[in-house]
C-alpha cells in the first residue's frame, strides 16, 4: 500500500503516487475540505489564475491546494499524457505543492464524449480551510483499470475486452482500488458523499453486485459518459467524502 505522507502547509495528508498526482487526500485535524465546480470547463491556464486569486482572498496559501479535476478533448496517448503532466506539476510546483519530489494533490482528467472542450481545462477544484470536524474529509483521485505498478498498455485489466465479463473484471477492479486507497487513508468509507463513473459503456447491470455490496449507492452515483485520459482505458472513477461544494460560473 502506498505511503500516507503528512503535507502540513496545505493542511492535509495525501497516499504517495507518482510524478502527475497523488492517489488520495485527506484533511488534517483542524481542517475541512472545499469544492468548487465550475459552471462550465475553464481552460487549464485561466483555471489555475482564477484559483490563485481565489485562494489569495480568502487568505489561503497556494498549498492549500488539494485536488483538480480536469477535462481534455479527447484521450492522450501515453507520450501526449506525459507531455501535458509535465506543463500542469511545472504550476505545481511554482505554487510550492512539490516537496521532496513528491506531488500531492489528486487529480482526475477525462475526455467527455460528448461536447468536449476545444483545450484542456479545469472541471473542479478541492482545497482545504481551517474548520474543526468531528470526521475528515477526504478524496480518491481518478482511477483505471491500469495497476500502474505494470507497464502500459500490457497491465491494463481485461485489456481491450468490453464484453459484459470483459467490463466486469474492469469495474471490480477499479472499485477495489478506490477501497483500498480508503483504507489507506484511514478514511471512513461508509461517510463517502460522491462516487464519479466515467465511462462511455454501459455499466447499469453491476449496479446490484459491485456497487451496492461495496456500499457505493447512499449518495448515489455520478456518471459522466466520458473516455478516461489515455487511450485504451475504458473505465475510471472517483470518490469523495466533502461535507461543502459550490457552483461557479466566470
């Protein structure tokens, strides 16, 4: 399981990943969570100057930072996909966010399949605030059904199988993942708020069998018909457990 790191100038705690993102946050003791969606995909550059103005205002660092959710065209490749990353952690790391190598914020990044943005923007953004509560808050970044302990595309599960049994392998595996990194934050699962589908199959017959018994249908289900980030992936999700969101338009 990968290591829980304390990141005390952002107020949270986050599971070590790799060089785009981390693989889950959590608050810390006197700290919540806040989201913010945006009312319409804000490209990546005007996305990041309106954070920073807003987190300025409210007197919070820029390492408050915890989380961004983002939307592209369509799916990278792998070299397009390392390409991005490096540009998005190069802001990262101005703002102060990279600390010995690692990267802490999570992160998602899907390619809607329907009306998608013409450039790659910001979908939402999670951030930390002092606030004492009784439980944490915390986050799972998007995942697929790639171990990324394996190379790509080799690793993938059940790779390039869409048949029933072929999304089912899929899907149980990127439910595990999310449990897992639950547990690795030492989260309460059974306080999840919001669990993000995204995929362009139809995943409605798991509902009974995977989701229910993993505890997923309280707050319901969000699916959103995209594509994950890099091609040959056909199934991600996310999930969260924060007690306040909000809507912006700009």
């Amino acid at each position: 399981m990968a290591k829980l790191h304390n990141f005390n100038s952002g107020g949270y705690a986050f599971l070590e990943g790799g060089f785009p993102y981390s693989q889950a946050v959590i608050a810390l003791s006197g700290f919540a969570f806040r989201r913010i969606r945006f009312g319409s995909v804000v490209p990546v550059e005007q996305g990041f100057e309106w954070i920073r103005k807003h987190l300025q205002q409210i007197n919070r660092p820029l390492t408050a930072l915890a989380a961004c959710e983002l939307r592209s065209p369509c799916a990278f490749t792998m070299d397009g996909f390392r390409g991005f990353n490096q540009s998005y952690v190069k802001v990262l790391s101005d703002w102060g966010l990279i600390q010995n190598a690692l990267n802490p914020v999570a992160r998602s990044n899907l390619a809607p399949a329907f009306s998608p943005p013409k450039v790659p923007g910001f979908y939402a953004f999670t951030y930390t605030v002092p606030e004492t509560c009784t439980d944490s808050d915390w986050l799972i970044a998007g995942s697929g059904e790639w171990p990324e302990h394996l190379t790509f595309p080799e690793g993938i599960v059940a790779r390039g199988d869409i048949s029933p049994k072929g999304m089912e392998r899929k899907v149980r595996y990127v439910v595990q993942t999310m449990q897992e990194r639950a547990q690795g934050l030492q989260a309460q699962w059974s306080r999840l708020t919001a669990a993000q589908i995204y995929t362009v199959h139809d995943f409605s017959a798991l509902i009974p069998s995977v989701f229910n018994s993993a505890g997923m249908l309280g707050p319901g289900l969000s699916w959103h018909i995209c594509n994950p980030p890099i091609q040959e992936l056909e199934f991600e999700m996310d999930a969260r457990s924060v007690q306040h969101e909000r809507v912006v338009h700009i």
